[in-house]
C-alpha cells in the first residue's frame, strides 16, 4: 500500500502517521468494507449499514469481478448501481467486462435509502456469488 491509498483510506488526519489507527476492518470512518475473494464470495455476503455510509468493495482476488444491482431487488426509490457505472441491470448485462473490477482494484457505491439490495457478480452468478446491503 503506498502514502496515497493509506491517506484514502485513512483520512487525512491520520496522514502524518500512516498506518497508526488505521483498522483494516474500517468502520468508523463511514466505510463498509467488503471482499471479493478467490472463492467467488462476497465478504461479508451480507452486510447491515446506516443510510449514508459508503460500502467500498475491494478485489481481493487474481480474477476480476463485478458489483451489479439486481434492478428489482433494490428499494423502489433508490438509485441503481453497478460496477462500471451502468444505469440498469440490462445494460451491465450486456458488457460484463466494462463493470469488471480488476485485482486490487475497488467500487464505491453510498447508500442513501433504506431497505434491502441485493447484488450480484455476473461472471460467477452461477457459483453463487451474490451478496445484500440493508440499509437501516
Ligand atoms: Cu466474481
């Protein structure tokens, strides 16, 4: 990890310090962190955030991965998301490989409207790797 993503991930108050203070499970800075790993998983596949935070998914994997909102399993009136920016499930569909996350790379998506999301990664929906965010 260089000074820049320490400072991202960290704040810069904590800038002078580096790693000091710096949990890697994060939490308190407003930041749900969650895994893509070699396993096809989501980790945690669920997780429980307050309205505002910020879920940043990191692959942690060789392989890349995508963050794709199922359209109808999100609240009615929240704003979709997807990994590569595409404003429905149909068009992330249709070019898996522009919502890729590659290795070591992340997604950010803040949650605004309560309720339950579900996702999903394309290239391994069939090995089940999916995952929700409640929103509080
Ligand atoms: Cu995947």
């Amino acid at each position: 990890m260089n000074r820049r993503q320490v400072l991202r991930l960290c704040g810069a108050t904590l800038a002078v310090t580096a790693s000091a203070g710096c949990s890697a499970t994060g939490g308190s800075d407003g930041v749900k962190r969650v895994s893509m790993n070699d396993d096809f998983e989501f980790d945690p596949k669920r997780s429980t955030i307050n309205a505002g935070t910020t879920v940043r998914w990191t692959n942690d994997s060789d392989i890349g991965h995508t963050v794709t909102a199922y359209e109808g399993r999100i609240p009615s009136d929240a704003a979709y998301f997807a990994s590569g920016g595409f404003e429905s499930e149909r068009a992330a569909r249709n070019d898996v490989s522009g919502g890729l996350i590659a290795s070591g790379e992340t997604y950010e998506h803040t949650f605004q409207n309560a309720g339950t999301y579900e996702y999903v990664c394309i290239p391994h929906e069939s090995s089940g790797m999916t995952g929700t965010v409640v929103v509080k």
